[in-house]
C-alpha cells in the first residue's frame, strides 16, 4: 500500500475566505491523504513552522486577497531556511496567470485557479507525492 | 356551478398527471442550486389556503410580503451602487468620479484587507496586502482623500466594514463635519453585521461580547447624532458566498438580525428607536425563482417577528429594507464574458424581488478587481433592466404565482426550522461557538462542489462547454507595488504631522472607557478628529478586549 500523502492546507494572509480552502481540505481527506488544516489569518511563519512540524509532504495555500506574490515566495524561502526545501507548496486562489507563471518561476509546485476540479488535485498530488 | 368547476378541475389535472407521467423526463437533476426538490408543475392546490391580507398585503402594508414601499420602482429606482475600492484613496476617488459621471447614485467602498482587519499600512501583517482588494485607509487624512470633491450631504455612501466599523463611521463623520456638513445631513451604511463574520466572512477582530457592546453604542449614538445612518446591514451575502444554500442564507442572516434586536434591548434601547436603521444585504444567486421567494420571505418573517416577538410600534421598524450583490462565486475564470449573462439574470431576480439597492458583479473579478470597462458593462446592466426591460412598471410582479406563493411559504416555514435549531443552540453566540453555522456551510458547499464534479450541477463552460484553448482577452486592472511604498509613507506622514500629546491623551481617554460602560462612539471620534491612526486605536481597544480565535476544522 502506498504511504498516505500528509497534506497541509493553509491560508496566509489577512482575507477569510476559506470555502476553498476547507473544500479542498474535505476532498483530500476523503481521497484518503492526511489533512491538517492551519485555520485563517496565518503569517508566512506560521505556516512553515507548521508545515515543518507536521512533517508534511506538501503544503497547499489558498489565497484570494491579492497577496500571493509576496506570501508564496516568502514561504519558500522560509521553508527553505529550515532546510525543508524537500516540502513542496502549491495553491490556488484569484491569481491572474501572468502572476502564475511569476509564481512558478519562483519555485511555486503548481497554481490552480477557479473551477478546478478537486480530482485534478488530487490526481497532481498522488502523481508527485505518492 | 362550483362544484362543476372542481370537477372539471380535478379531472383535468388528473389527466395531466397521468400524461406527465407516461412522458420519459431529461436525465436532469431537477433541483434548485441549493439542492431543494421543485414538483414541476404548480397549480391552485399548492396556494390554497394563502390568504392575501394576511400573507401578502398591499405593497407598503404589512407583512410586506410584496414590498416595503407602496410605490416601489415607479416612485424610484432602486439605488445603483457598485462597491468600489482599490489602490491608494485617490486612485479609488478617481473611479468614484468615473462611476458617479456615469450616472451611479450611491457610493460603496471595499476597503482593503488590513483596513478590515485593523492594521495600519506600515504594520508587519499589511505587508503585500495594502490597497490589493480594496483601498486602504489609515486616518482620517485617507478619508478626506477618499471623498475628495464629492459632496457628502447630496450622496450616500455605503462602507462595507465590521469589526472596526466604528473607526471607519468616525472617519466619514469627520469628514463631512470638516466640510461643515452636520452628522444628521449624512446618510449610508456601515455593514458592522458582526455575527456573520464569525460564521462566515471571517473578519474579526475582538471576541463576540465586546464586538456586540461596540455595535449597541453605535445604534445608540446614532439614533441620537446620525439619523440618517442604517447601523447595521445584516449580511446574508457572505454566508452565501461561503457555500450556504438559499435557506441558510435566509435563516442565518435574519437570525443574526434579530440577535442584534436582542443586543439593542437587553442594553435598554427601545427597539423602534434603532430598528429603523436597520438594513439588510443579500446575495442574488443563479436560481431565479428560489432567489425571488427568498427575498419575499424575508420580508414577511422580518414585519412578522418585529411585530410579534419584539414589539416594534413604528411601521419602520418592520421593513426589511435590502441591498443585494450578484453572487461572485457564481463567476467563472472560463470564458469570463458568460459573466455578463449571469449577473443580468441575477440582477433581475433581486428586482423582481424589490431589492432597494444593488451592486452587480464585473466579468473579470474571478481573475483581478474589475477594470472600467467591465465595471461600465455590469453598471449598465442594472440600466438595462430599469430602463428597457419594463420590469419596473408593476410592482412585485410574481406575486401569486402558484409556484412563488409555494416557495415562498417553504422557505420561510424552513427558516422557522433553523431558528428552533438555533434557540436549541442557546442563541447565535453560542450556536457560533459550538461551529454550527460554520459547519453547516461547510457542508453545503462541499456538497456543491460533488454535485458540479459528478455533472448533477452544470456550470457552463467549466463541467460543460468548455473551450479547449482559451485566451483570456480582457484587460485586468493591476495594483501598482508602489502602492503599498506610497502608502506606507502616507501614514508615517500623518504620525508626523500631527498632534502627538493630543493623540496620547484621546487615546488613553479611550482604553479608559472601554474598560469601563461609556458609549465609546464619542471618544472613537475624538481620536479620529486629531488623526489617530486606525490601526492605533483597534490596539488600544485589543489591549482591553483582547482578540478572537477560531478553532480550526473542516
């Protein structure tokens, strides 16, 4: 049996939109992968402390306030800073695809925007992760 | 001769039954988006027992069930108001000028999310976040920009902000008084609905009690000094947006209203003193008719408890007076055009519902903030409909339709149903502490999510008639970096240049009070007039109130 792929959904940032977020969350678990859910409103440390704590395989972000330029990379790097860089960080939100390929560029897994399937997630997730 | 007519009836619609039946329906899941069962057909027998004075009165007359005004749409319009903010306070004063000089009535500013959090754009937590989805505003030195050539006693203005909605209301205040305008020549809204952002928008800041202490001073103070001001615009539209259906939407936002009602009391206000002021905001979603029964409902339950429960006198008490958006959430990323068409149709519903005021979605805002031209298009949407499709000319249109009737009369027998659940609960508060609203939501759009992955629910052009290759071809509005540079130095001007004695003294005259019982709405406009930052007084009001957590699940 493969090993379960632990999974950290996280929203950075000051917006409370979290029915992405916590979508996603629902459909990881029930596709049988390990959830761990940050709650809202959480700082770039916040996140990577948890990421790395947790042990996670990778971290997902869901952001929708606009700030994702600032808040992916700096996760990177702060995962990065605790030779974590082997966690990997994906995400989706109201991200224009010119800043998707910004974002990949800089080191994001992958972005996926509004209307995605939750099963394209996890098919990208057991692929990479699995 | 009636018994013939019965007969005649039966008979007939006996007949359609058996045709309906031997017919083969659509492999179609014939539900409404929020999964309620619709028969499909409706006839006498599901309105029989409606009785007109009791159950729908006159337009203007209790309960309200055809509308809150006797002239509705041919007395005026409902007010075009398309919420609005980006950037730095004068780039969102240039768009106020574009939208009011192309025939907007209202004003309706989305501030951005540290504003709504009570951070100023210099602090840690700001950073990437200032003026992105909304403009940010800082002092009252922000606001006079804001508002810069607009005359504040010829418009209204609605604010879309909660936990520190009384800074905000402070800063427009002031404002207007340093241009000689007197308080009660103001009129707007300040949403400060903040139930629904514990259950839903997730916007808070202070924890539920003291939130609710701030939201009576403001009823309080405004009653006296502000007339013309709605205190609160109790919010279904975010709880809808969170993934609730129809009839959660309904029942959680009157719900929240009425506890709000309760606040006012228990601090010993009567309740006609304040309930005037009280608005409502609603979401206009895709199903058409589900989205007119729910606003007919409210209606008739708002005028019905006011009434009955709260002992309100003064005819305003009972209306429920509303603003509605289109719903965002129904916008897709895809072929973003089909847009338009979505938000005509939900636009519509929300007239022929009788909103009072309506904001309808841009194209592009699944991708950016709306640029002019998408803003201009949704604008002449809500033209279109006022002007050409002749929607206006009787009021409350479907009123007894077999089916609306029907709807109507469920959807309001199902919000009773979650308001036993709720008083089960111990109240709102408590019912939000023990995760209900939230989880209920949660549930629901999940549930949505399923049925759009397994084709029950069509959204066209993502599970259905999607393109292969698309070129995304509209422009998008982009937020300058150097807004946040920009802004940023604003506030540390302001700090600056003013009196700082004067700002150290308002504030602990401040922190003083909330420790204490004092209507803090006096000394919240003290601090803003000798431009106290926001973020300076929300720290004050923390260091007494503390600040609010949820716990996290899904």
């Amino acid at each position: 049996m493969a090993k379960k792929i632990r999974v950290l959904v996280a929203k950075p940032g000051l917006d409370g939109h979290d029915r992405g977020a916590k979508v996603v969350a629902n459909a990881l678990r029930d596709a049988g992968m390990e959830v761990i859910y940050t709650g809202l409103h959480q700082t770039p440390e916040m996140i990577a402390e948890a990421a790395v704590q947790e042990d996670v395989d990778v971290v997902g972000l869901s952001i929708l306030s606009g700030a994702h330029l600032t808040m992916f990379p700096r996760i990177i790097e702060l995962l990065k800073k605790q030779e974590a860089e082997h966690i990997k960080v994906f995400g989706g939100g109201i991200i224009p695809a010119e800043d998707v390929e910004k974002l990949e560029s800089m080191g994001v897994a992958k972005v996926f925007g509004p209307g995605t399937d939750t099963r394209d997630i996890i098919k990208y997730l057991k692929q990479e992760f699995e | 001769m009636k018994e013939e007519k019965d007969r005649q009836y039966s008979k007939a619609k006996e007949k359609f039954l058996e045709t309906f039946e031997g017919c083969s329906a659509q492999d179609i899941d014939f539900t409404t988006v929020s999964a309620e069962p619709v028969e499909p057909l409706y006839t006498p027998d599901d309105a029989e027992d409606l009785d007109y004075t009791r159950d729908l009165g006159f337009p203007g007359q209790y309960p309200f069930t055809r509308g809150v005004y006797p002239t509705m749409y041919r007395g005026r319009f409902w007010t075009m108001r398309q919420f609005s903010g980006f950037g730095t306070p004068r780039d969102t004063n240039e768009r106020y000028h574009f939208l009011l000089d192309h025939g907007q009535t209202g004003l309706s500013v989305a501030f951005d999310m540290p504003t709504i959090m009570g951070y100023d754009s210099d602090h840690l937590r700001s950073l990437g976040e200032v003026g992105k989805c909304g403009v940010a505003i800082d002092s009252l030195r922000d606001m006079e920009i804001l508002f810069d050539g607009i005359d504040l006693s010829k418009i209204t203005t609605s604010m879309t902000i909660n936990a520190p909605a009384s800074i905000l209301l402070a800063f427009y205040l002031c404002t207007g008084d340093k241009k000689g305008i007197g308080f009660d020549e103001m009129g707007g809204t300040i949403q400060n609905d903040i139930l629904k952002e514990y259950i839903a928008q997730k916007s808070w800041i202070f924890p539920p009690e003291p939130s609710m202490r701030i939201i009576t001073d403001i009823l309080a103070f405004c009653s006296d000094h502000v007339p013309k001001w709605n205190t609160i615009s109790i919010s279904g539209y975010h709880i809808r947006e969170a993934g609730s259906t129809a009839v959660q939407e309904l029942a959680f936002t009157l719900a929240d209203g009425f506890a709000y009602v309760e606040a006012g009391i228990a601090a010993g206000l009567d309740v006609d003193s304040f309930a005037p002021r009280l608005s409502h905001f609603f979401n206009a979603h895709l199903d058409f008719f589900e989205e007119i029964a729910k606003y007919r409902a409210a209606r008739r339950i708002w005028a019905k408890r006011m009434k009955h429960k709260y002992g309100a006198k003064d005819p305003r008490s009972l209306l429920l007076r509303f603003h509605t958006q289109t719903a965002g959430c129904t916008l897709t990323a895809q072929q973003p055009e089909n847009n338009i068409v979505r938000t005509a149709f939900q636009a519509l519903s929300a007239v022929l519902g009788g909103t009072q005021s309506l904001h309808t979605n841009s194209m592009d805002e699944t991708l950016a903030l709306p640029s002019e031209k998408a803003v201009r298009i949704a604008l002449r949407t809500q033209q279109l409909i006022a002007e050409e499709t002749g929607v206006i000319n009787t009021i409350d249109p479907l009123a007894g339709s077999y089916f609306i009737e029907a709807k109507t009369r469920e959807m309001e027998e199902k919000a009773e149903d979650y308001f036993r659940r709720i008083d089960e609960l111990g109240g709102v508060v408590k019912a939000i502490e023990k995760g209900f609203f939230q989880k209920e939501i949660g549930r629901a759009a999940y549930e949505y999510q399923k049925a759009v992955e397994k084709r029950r629910k069509t959204i066209v052009g993502v599970n259905k008639f999607q393109l292969e290759k698309e070129e995304i071809e509209i422009p998008l509005l982009k937020i300058d970096e150097q807004v946040e540079i920009d802004q940023r130095n604003a506030v540390r001007n302001v700090r600056e240049e003013r009196d700082n004695d004067k700002v150290s003294r308002e504030l602990e005259r401040l922190k003083v009070a909330a420790a204490g019982n004092d209507n803090l709405m006096p000394l919240i406009l003290e601090c803003a007039r000798c431009y106290c930052t926001e973020g300076e007084i929300i720290g004050v009001l923390k260091e007494i109130f503390g600040e609010y957590e949820e716990p996290p699940f899904f």
